[in-house]
C-alpha cells in the first residue's frame, strides 16, 4: 500500500480506517476510543469501543446487536463537527440506519460508503427497498467503496422479478402440501424479503434470530407483515407457511418440524453458477443488499471523486476497472467480512467467512 499522504482524511490503522485530523475510526475491527460505524452487521459494528457515533434510524437495531454501549446518533444530513472535521451520514440504502460517512476539513471532502446498495440496475430503477432510506450520492474529492461484487459477472434480477419468483415458488409448494423454508441473512435481508412477500398464501414463520430484528424492525418505524414463531403456528398452517432462516439454520434440527419441505438461498452469490447445487437447496434467488457491478460503477461516477478507495469484496478488478478510466484507485486491505456468505452464523453476530473463495 502507498505511503498514505500527509492531509489524507482517513488512513489505514491496524486498528481499522483511521481519521488523523478527527482521531477517531470508522467501522474499526480493533477496540478504540471514538467508532464511527456505518452499519449494524458484525463486521462493521464490533463490541469494545469507548463511544459510537452512528445514524439515528439505525439506533434500535445497534443497540440490539452490541447492548448498552455509549452511542450518540445523527440524523442523516446533519452534521457534527468534531476536532475540526465535519462529519455528515447519508444513506447507504444497504439495511436499516446503514449510512456514508461524509467527511470535510481544510477543503477536502471525502466520503466512506460502508456497504450500500443503489437503486439503479439492481432494484430496477425506481424499486426501492422499503426497509430503509435509499441511496443517496455524494459528491466527494475521495470515495472509499466497498466492492464485495465488484466484478461484471454480478448483475442483479429486477428486484419486482426475484419478488415475484420468492412468491410464485412459496405459492406452488403450499398448492402441492410443502413448506417453504428460505435461508436468507437475518438483519436487513430477511426484513426485506419478508416485506415484499404475499398476503394471499399462508403463514410467515421466523426463526428466532430473525424474528427478533423484525421487532426491531418494526419498532424502528419500518412496516413489516405478521410474522409468527412456529410453535405460534397450527401445526396443520405449517404445510403452506414460509420459512425466513439463517442460513446457519440449515443443518438444524429446528427444521424437522417442517416434515417435508422445499428450500431456497437467498443471496448474491446465487449468481454464481452452482452455489445452489453446492449448498444442497431447491432454488437460489439472487437477491443481494450490496451494489451489483453496474451499481458500484454508476456509484462512484456519481461521487464525481477523482480519487477512489477500493476495500472488502473483489478488489484488484474493479481498481483495474477504475484506473482503466483514469481515475486514481487504490485498495485499503481491511477486515470486512462478506456478510452475504451463506456460510454466516444464525444471528450473524460471528465473523462472515471469507465469501466466495469459500464456496469455491
Ligand atoms: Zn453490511
Ligand atoms: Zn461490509
């Protein structure tokens, strides 16, 4: 990595992304004085920092996740200033509360993305996830974006599609006795799902992990449709329910009482040609809360920086990408999971894995 420059807003820190003229980090993976954190997924809002400083919608779901720790809240475009550092969140589209961070000092600007998703090819355009604030671009000098499907062959299905498939797939397997059980991760992707599912079928019945955010959810201001615990649910209502589960969920005896029962993935690397097979399940939506390719792209455009930070996911492509245009990109090497990974555990408190390489 390059000798990070002298008036540089944020560097890299054993610690995590580090602002020098702020002294405080964002997302750090080490405990440390002052957090910024752009989202509530483990491997960006870790326990054992001294303060927190996150965006205000996502205060409920924080506070789930890490207990009670010192947590002081933004609205998104309200600004704090902080040891001469200006410090903004916009959404990120990415789950609930998930925010940029906007950073201005001595006529710099440079914003952090945290993950986000844009509303560009992968919703569809104007489809919007209701489960959070959309994506909103920021104009910076510096842009550090994630890239965890940083590469072409990523390009998300219209979100009305996918929902429309998730729907038509649970409404066959109810007309022919057989619930649905669909692993997909439990903080912000199942609240989307379940948001978008059909009221006409049968039961929406949750896993523990999940239904817990969805309280969060819910309490957080974000309309959701009944969901149920199973043993709230008529054993005879189970064969035309669908089943929201982590992923972790899959090789558990909890499923046994579904008897027999089709399953589906839900997730980005289902674009990957025989993740489904490998993982054993029925179907693989390819629903991910991450910018496809073209949404990364239209991204950092829209930033206008003509500096850009590449970390976790496909890095080396899409800097190649980025430099092919003329644009100064680089990698930050940082210890960002890929939160996607069907691999994660039940809550999604435990570290991610290593993403794709894993799935081979
Ligand atoms: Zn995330
Ligand atoms: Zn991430």
């Amino acid at each position: 990595m390059a000798e990070a420059l002298q008036d540089d807003l944020v560097a890299l820190r054993k610690e995590g992304l580090f602002c020098p003229a702020g002294d405080f980090f964002i997302d750090p993976w080490q405990p440390v004085e002052r957090a910024v954190i752009t989202h509530a997924h483990a491997d960006h809002a870790r326990p054992g920092h001294a303060r927190y400083l996150a965006a205000a919608s996502g205060e409920k779901v924080l506070r789930a996740r890490l207990g009670q720790v010192t947590l002081d809240t933004l609205d998104y475009g309200e600004p704090i200033t902080h040891r001469g550092v200006r410090i903004t969140f916009f959404p990120a589209g990415h789950v609930l509360g998930s925010a940029q961070v906007r950073l201005e000092a001595s006529g710099a600007t440079w914003v952090a993305s945290g993950d986000y998703k844009t509303a560009g090819a992968g919703l569809g355009g104007r489809e919007q996830d209701p489960t959070c604030a959309p994506f909103e671009p920021v104009r910076c000098d510096v842009f550090i974006t994630e890239s965890t499907f940083g590469l072409p062959i990523y390009r998300w299905p219209r979100q009305s599609v996918l929902m429309g498939e998730i729907n038509q797939w649970w409404r066959d397997n109810a007309r022919s006795g057989r619930a649905s059980v669909l692993f997909c991760y439990a903080l912000g992707k199942a609240q989307r799902v379940i948001a978008a599912l059909a009221q006409d079928i049968g039961a929406i019945v949750c896993h523990g992990a999940v239904q817990n955010l969805n309280a969060v959810y819910r309490e957080s201001g974000i309309a959701l449709p009944d969901t149920h615990l199973v043993q709230d649910v008529a054993a005879r209502d189970l064969a035309r329910a669908i089943v929201i589960a982590p992923p972790s969920a899959q090789a558990s005896t909890w499923l046994k009482r579904f008897g027999e029962y089709s399953d589906a993935f839900a997730s980005g690397w289902m674009q990957l040609r025989g993740t489904r097979r490998r993982r054993g399940v029925d179907r693989g939506f390819v629903l991910s809360d991450h910018a496809d390719w073209d949404g990364l792209r239209s991204a950092i455009a829209e930033t206008g920086a003509r500096r850009v930070i590449v970390t976790h996911g496909q890095v080396a492509p899409l800097v190649r990408a980025l430099r092919e245009e003329g644009i100064d990109a680089q990698a930050f090497e940082t210890e960002f999971g890929n939160e996607e990974d069907i691999d994660a555990a039940a809550d999604g408190k435990a570290d991610a894995g290593d993403g794709p390489t894993s799935l081979g």
